[in-house]
C-alpha cells in the first residue's frame, strides 16, 4: 500500500469516529429541543413547531446515516471482510471478520499493545459460529454465535468466545467495548513466531487429530484447538 492510500486509511477511520459522536450529539441535541418546545410554548403550537423540527431531524438523520454508510464502505476496501466456513459431518462452523494489512508497520506490541482487548481484526467484531457443541481446553462451548476477542502477549494469547454482538467493537476512545460478564469461554494459547512475515491478517481452519483455527499475522501465528462433541 503507497502512501496515498495509508493516508486515505488513517482519514477514514478519524472520520467514522467523528462520525459516531456526531450521532451520539445528534441524539441529546434531538431530546433537549423537543423538551424545550413542549416546555416554552403552548400545546398547540407547540405541536406545530415541534412537526417541523422533527422534519428536519429526520433530514438531517438520513444524511448523517448515508454518510456513515459511505464511510464503512471506504473502511471495508482497507480491510475486507471475509467468511471462513469448516465443516465435519454434521457439524459446521463459520468466521466472518475484517482482514487489515501490516503495511509496513509492527503489528503486535506497537500497533496492537500487548495485554489489550483486540477485536480480532478490523471495522468490528470478528464472529465465531458453530451448529453443535464443541469442546475446547476442556471446556463446552454450546452451540451458538459469539463474538471473538483476543488478548495478544509476546509469548501467549488469551482468545475469548463472548455471547453478546457488538455493533462497532470499540468505544470513543478505541478500547474495545467487549462485556467481560458475557465471556463464555476463555483458554491461553502460545505465540508461534513465523520465520516470514504475513501482511493480511488471516484466520483458517485444519483439519488434524483435532480441529485448529489458526491466526496468522506478521510474524505471529497462533492455534486454537477444539473437537466436536
């Protein structure tokens, strides 16, 4: 990736952050006017005025929502997004996830800072999907979605299944927006240190004496074990 198009990945994400304020103020804006009209004026008058202002918010609102959309677009060139589907018998299991590029940078312990809730790739959660019920570390985890979040060290990861969905992953600040009470599972895993960088992050199954999801990034790669029950 030249230049050109870093700067153009660094412009968008600022902006859809900018973005999720801008709708985060719309809505306290759109609360207090309408309070203040019913409050100031009388019922009838009110109710005329408050039609128009409503008019306008709604306008207002269809813009901000072609605008954000416009934006994710732009956000899933720099890191398109990918199914993974396995299947063993009767059992199938599906990841979707958004795939960024290294692009010249050091991934984990710079760009990814060691001990941080990651989202397991880019735009939003990564998910994880099964049919059945799968054992891992030598615990269940039922049949069902979960969202995927990983916890990069230098020399192991933790990888967590979380019940809950999550629109964006991150909060205003870029901390990821992960519940802790809705983890369903949690297992360490060790790093695996590569002897040739990969630039897209890329998550795989492989089919051996278990099954592994493997995460393949930089010089990283990592292995998650599980069996069908």
């Amino acid at each position: 990736m030249d230049y050109q198009q870093l700067l153009l990945v660094v412009k968008v994400r600022k902006e859809s952050k900018s973005l999720i304020r801008i709708f985060a103020f719309y809505n306290q804006i759109t609360y207090v006017v309408i309070k203040l009209i019913l409050h100031k004026f009388k019922h009838r008058f009110a109710m005329k005025i408050l039609k128009w202002v409503l008019i306008v918010l709604g306008i207002l609102a269809a813009v901000l929502f072609v605008a954000f959309k416009v934006l994710q677009t732009q956000t899933k060139k720099a890191s398109p997004e990918q199914t993974v589907n396995f299947e063993q018998g009767d059992a199938k299991m599906e990841v979707f996830y958004n795939r960024p590029y290294k692009k010249g940078r050091d991934v984990f312990g710079d760009l990814l800072p060691y001990g941080k809730v990651w989202r397991t790739g880019a735009n939003e959660p990564t998910t994880f999907t099964t049919s059945t019920d799968l054992t891992i570390d030598g615990k269940t985890l039922a049949a069902g979605k979960y969202t995927l979040w990983t916890i990069p060290n230098e020399t192991s990861w933790t990888v967590i299944f979380n019940s809950k969905m999550y629109g964006w992953g991150v909060n205003f600040s870029g901390e990821a927006s992960r519940d802790p009470a809705a983890d369903a599972l949690q297992l360490e895993v060790p790093v695996e240190t590569l002897p040739q960088t990969v630039e897209q992050f890329t998550i795989a199954f492989e089919q051996g004496e278990n099954v592994n999801m493997t995460m393949i990034w930089d010089d990283t790669r990592i292995v998650v074990p599980f069996s069908v029950q």
